[in-house]
C-alpha cells in the first residue's frame, strides 16, 4: 500500500486534544460504509503514529464513524451499518415515505446485475432520479430528500461491495471486478455523496511521498494531462477533465469503463486509469500503467508559461501559507476560544482574498492571452478552491471549531464561491474587453441591489408603522377617564392598535417572500445553500448566498440567514447585518 508520509509541521505549541491536519485529513476520508478496503486504511494509519495520536482519532473522528477500535489487538470493527429500510420506517410524510420504498424497491434490482455496463446505467439513472426530486421549496422535505440520498447511496454502496463478480469485455487496461466496485463505491457514490467536499489527491500531498511514481511521474503528468486524482483505500484514480465539465461528469462510472476507439486506426484513448497500490514493487505492472497513461485524452490546449507559472504560484501559496495559517493550532490562552477563531478566519480571508481572489482577478480581466487560458484557469481554480473547501472541513472538526456559527457560514461561503464560479464560469472566464467585464460586474450586483432596496423600504415602513403602534399604545394607557368610557374612544383605539400590529407583520411577512424572489429572479447570481450544496439543513433556518466583489471574483460572497419562524424574521437585524458585509466586502485590504 502506499506510504503515510507525516510531519509535525503544523504542531508549533502542542495542544490537548490536537490532532495535526495530515492525520486528521486521513482518518476524515475513511468511509466504512462506501470503502472497500476501509479496515486496511485504518489499521495502516494507526501503525505509523502514537497512542496519544490513535486515541485522539478514535474519539475525536473514529467515534462518528461507528468505527470500533480494539487497542488490545489493534483491529477495527464497524458497530452500525446504515439500514435503508429502518430509515424508511422513520419517515412520518406519508409522500415521502412513499417515493422512499420505491426508491428501495427499484434499488434492489441491482442485485441480479453482474455487467459492470448495466451497473454503471442502473446506478447514475437511479441517483439522477434521486437528485430530481422537486422538494417544492420545503425545507423539511429538502431534508428527507437529503437523507433519503444518504441512505440510499450507502445501500447501493452496500450492494456493490457484496457482489461477488462484476464483468467487462476485456479492454487494454484489463480492469478487474475489484477496480470496478472501488471506483463506483470510493469515487462516484462518495462524489454523489459529498458534492464539493469530494477531496482529490492535491500535488502537494504527491510530493509527500518517497517513491518517484507520485513525487515526480504523477505530478508532471497531472499537470501535463490536467487530470484529476483520486486516492481510494487500495487504488489512485487518475481521470482526465472533460472539456464541457457542466454537461459530462468527471467522475462517471460509464466514462470510467470506457475506452474509445479511434475511427481510423488501432489507438485505444482512455479517460480513466487506475493505480493498484497493492502493485508498486512489480515493475511489469508500472511500465504497463505508464503505457496507457499517454493514451489518456488530452486536449491540446495553448496555454503560455505566464499562466501556467500563475497558477503554480497559486498552488505554493495555497500550500504554504493560507493551510498552515488555518491549521496551525487554536493557542485559547487567557482568551475566549470562540474569539481565537474568529481571529483566525478573519487573518485566513485576508490573505485569502489579497494572495488569490485579487490576483484571479486581475490576471484575468487582463492577462490571459487566449480562450484555452481562461479555461486552463478555471479548472486550476475550481480544483485548488475545492482543496480548500476541504482543508477547512477539517479544520471544523476539531473539537474547539466544530460548534462555532462563524466557523460554520464561513465554510458555507467558500461552498457558495465554487458554485457560483461554475454557475458564473462563461461570465467571467472568457476573453473580454474592460467594457464587457464592467458590464457583466454591474449585472451581478443586481441581486444585491434588489436585497438592499427590499431590506431599506421595507424597514423604513417597518419603523414608520412601529412609532404609530407606540403612540396609539400610549393613547390607549391614557383613556381611562369617564368621557372616554362613555365615547369608548379606548376600544376604538385597540381596534386600531390590532389593525396596525396586523400591517407590521405584514410588512415583514412582504419583505420576507421578496427576499427568497431574488434567487429566483438572479438564479446565476444566488446559492439557496439547503437547496444547492451539500450542506446539513437545520430546518429552523436557511442561508442565502449573493455574489460580490469584482465580477464576483475577488470576494467570497456575502450570506444572510432568514428563520423559517417568520414571527422570528427581524428586519433591522438583517440590515445591519446586510451593511456591515456590503462594507466589509468593499473595503481595501492591506
């Protein structure tokens, strides 16, 4: 298998209970339920660290995995599998109990599949209708959708590890029944499962390892073939990027058995290849992996040395500042620890916006020299940010972070700048005039202009109505005396009074359905994060996310939280709130 390299280079001052980011990133990424070689992954773990380090991870990640570690023996146990038909039994909507056990019906009919083919349409035509689902907006329904697609993934998952044989016309990379299950289990369910948290394998964690086949073959050809790697608990995956990445999955299975056969001659292309771990030391087998790597698909693109040398750039700093920065440890000495992370957040947007977003921007409003930059650009960001987004959901599972709200809307708002990035992709990464660029960047504060006005006009008539209810309030405390009993002036008065309590929550009740009409008028311009990412959904909340910044480049969005309490629903809040990130996000950083 391949080597755990780890360092302390993130230690510093060593903390209680603190796990080092390369340990905890491993441990994270173990998934009992999808993983085919799971207990593997964990005994090789626990064999190259210390107790102190083997207990932190049990309880601190191990724990939540229903994963039993027996120090006696050193072995793992799983204590609790996922139940899809207990889950269904849970379900109190009768609708959606319904679609749930057809959903589990249909999903046993996998079970007489043994053509890895008829796997592959089975199981992305089932997951398509799963993610079709119309939840109509309602936020408990979203998630039992949500639940139901956990469940569901992990009884396919459940399936296909059960399965004794999966078969395939022989092909050039010969592909066994056991590559097949790790890349539909370890790399398409547990992308359908994540979504932007699906981690691949960054160059800097390649060149972590001793062996020359991932500290130097790999990364050039990763960089060469812009290809995507994925580690598994037995296999590196290494899949080249479709050039329409909104229309084709990466990580589909059927792209991932085929192989194309060109028109006009013998020449097998591939755009997949798997890596056996369990293989290294057979130097047949490398030469043979190596041969098929230069018949991956790659499509000739003219990209110059200013960008590839850009992004190269990006990607030290990524390494070396901003995930040390994060990861360093939490030092709460004579201070309050939610005021340690915030600390923390505000220094790693910093030097997250002045070292990346700002320069993504002004390279390409004014550097890129050709349409296949632009897209080279794109595919580096979106890889190097998802890089990030993962870092910090690590940095959110240690025990000091893992209950903090501004920790949580942060990594909320480094999801939402993917999905606006890709949902944005032709608006921003294309060659352009200033003209154009301005233009596209006055179109996307659109869906903040419509958010300021709604919270300004509707807070205005808020107060306005409020001061009235005041004076009638007093009016009201004040007619006790004979006459007023007589022309019952203070009955007339509270009727007024209700008519004016009813128009105030009118009006927040108004400024409320206004508010959730933007992302549905700026649906390219928006995250509904419930809705759109992969996130867990309190159903007392939801979180909107709106671009901003240059072209909604250099910035990462701003959110706001709206209680589904409408009675909860506090206007002057939510401007306040709405000013201060509006100001926040337009200030120069120095």
């Amino acid at each position: 298998m391949c080597e755990i390299i780890y360092t302390d280079k993130f230690m510093g001052k060593r903390m209680k209970d603190y796990i080092p980011y390369e340990l905890r990133s491993i441990a994270n990424q173990i998934d009992p339920q999808l993983d085919l070689y799971w207990i593997e992954s964990a005994q090789n773990l626990f064999n190259n660290i210390n107790d102190e380090y083997k207990n932190l991870i049990q309880n601190q990640i191990f724990q939540k995995k229903s994963i039993f570690w027996d120090k006696a023996n050193n072995t793992f146990k799983l204590n609790k599998k996922y139940n899809f038909q207990n889950y269904i039994e849970t379900i109190t909507h009768i609708g959606i109990k319904n679609l749930a056990e057809k959903i589990l019906v249909s999903s046993s009919l996998l079970e007489k599949y043994t053509d890895a083919l008829e796997i592959a349409n089975f199981i992305e035509g089932l997951i398509s209708q799963v993610n079709k689902i119309d939840t109509e907006e309602n936020i408990n329904l979203q998630k039992y959708k949500n639940e139901i697609k956990i469940h569901f993934i992990y009884h396919l998952a459940h399936i296909i590890k059960n399965k004794n044989n999966i078969t395939l016309s022989k092909g050039l990379r010969q592909i066994d029944s056991d590559v097949i299950k790790a890349f539909i289990n370890e790399v398409y369910l547990k992308q359908q499962l994540l979504g932007y948290l699906f981690k691949t394998t960054p160059i800097r964690e390649l060149k972590k390892q001793s062996n020359p086949l991932f500290s130097e073959y790999l990364i050039e050809q990763k960089q060469l073939r812009q290809l995507e790697i994925i580690r598994t608990s037995k296999y590196f995956f290494c899949l080249s990027q479709p050039s329409n990445s909104q229309q084709i999955n990466t990580y589909s299975i059927r792209r991932f058995l085929n192989e194309e056969k060109s028109a006009v001659s013998d020449i097998v292309y591939l755009y997949s290849l798997p890596l056996d771990l369990s293989r290294l030391q057979d130097q047949q087998y490398i030469s043979t992996f190596k041969q098929h790597m230069n018949r991956i698909v790659t499509v000739e693109k003219q990209i110059g040395n200013d960008a590839s040398n850009f992004i190269a750039h990006l990607q030290e700093h990524n390494n070396n500042i901003l995930l040390p920065l994060l990861m360093s440890p939490l030092d709460s000495t004579g201070l309050n620890m939610d005021k340690v992370v915030e600390d923390r957040l505000v220094d790693f947007e910093k030097l997250l916006i002045l070292d990346i977003l700002e320069h993504i921007t002004i390279f390409q409003k004014s550097k890129v020299t050709h349409q296949d930059e632009c897209d080279f650009i794109y595919m580096s960001i979106r890889e190097i940010f998802s890089d990030i987004v993962n870092y910090f959901q690590d940095f959110q599972q240690q025990p000091a972070v893992i209950f903090n709200d501004k920790a949580k809307l942060f990594s909320y708002r480094l999801i939402a700048w993917i999905n606006l990035l890709q949902k944005r992709n032709l608006d921003i990464f294309t060659r352009q005039t200033s003209g154009e660029w301005n233009s596209k960047h006055e179109k996307m504060y659109q869906s903040i202009q419509d958010l300021e006005e709604i919270t300004k006009t509707s807070l205005h008539k808020y107060k306005k109505i409020y001061k009235e209810i005041k004076e009638i309030e007093k009016d009201i405390a004040s007619s006790n005396g004979l006459f007023n009993r007589i022309m019952k002036t203070k009955e007339k008065k509270e009727e007024k009074l209700s008519i004016r309590l009813k128009d105030l929550n009118q009006i927040k009740v108004d400024a409320f359905l206004d508010i959730i009409r933007i992302p549905k008028k700026y649906p390219d311009l928006t995250v509904y994060l419930e809705y759109e990412a992969t996130i867990s959904i309190d159903s007392k909340e939801r979180h909107y996310a709106f671009s901003i910044g240059d072209n909604g480049l250099s910035r990462l969005p701003i959110m706001i939280k709206l209680p589904e309490d409408r009675s909860k629903f506090n206007l002057n809040e939510l401007k306040n709130n709405l000013d201060f990130d509006i100001k926040a996000a337009n200030q120069k950083w120095i």
